[in-house]
C-alpha cells in the first residue's frame, strides 16, 4: 500500500473536518506530553537499571529475622460467651 501526497492530504482534510482545529491540537499536545513522559520514564529505568548492576542498591541481610509474640485469648471469656470477646 503506497500512500502518495494526495492521499495523505485527502486523510488530513477528513480528519481536519471531523475533529476541528482545536481539539486537533489538544491531541496534538497530549500526544506529545505522553511520548515525552514514555522517554523519560525509559530514561529512568536504565538508569535505575545500571545503579542495580553496580550493586549500590543491594539489600543486605545481617542478624536474625524479629521473633514475635503471639496473642492469646482468655480460655474463661471464651468459654462463658462461646465465642471471643
């Protein structure tokens, strides 16, 4: 399929009618803020990626993991109501 200037002046001047102007350019700038955002953001993630692989962000583990209680009822309030209180 081979789209020559006509053809593609033809699709703008539809999509000209039908949109407008105006809402032409708030596509027109969302677009460009969502690209914009999609590189940063693939920017970042390299970033974080290459401060991962140098080991800046390791999570060592030193000592022994927090032991904890564990609750315990009252064997009469279960007892007198048949049920926890």
């Amino acid at each position: 399929m081979d789209f020559d200037f006509k053809t593609l002046l033809v699709i703008l001047v539809v999509v000209l009618i039908i949109f407008g102007g105006k809402k032409l350019r708030s596509i027109g700038d969302d677009l460009g803020h969502a690209v914009r955002g999609f590189k940063r953001a693939m920017n970042e993630g390299e970033k974080d990626e290459t401060d991962a692989s140098a080991g800046s962000r390791q999570i060592r583990s030193e000592g022994t993991d927090a032991e904890f209680s564990e609750t315990k009822t009252s064997s009469s309030q279960t007892s007198k109501t048949g049920r926890n209180a």
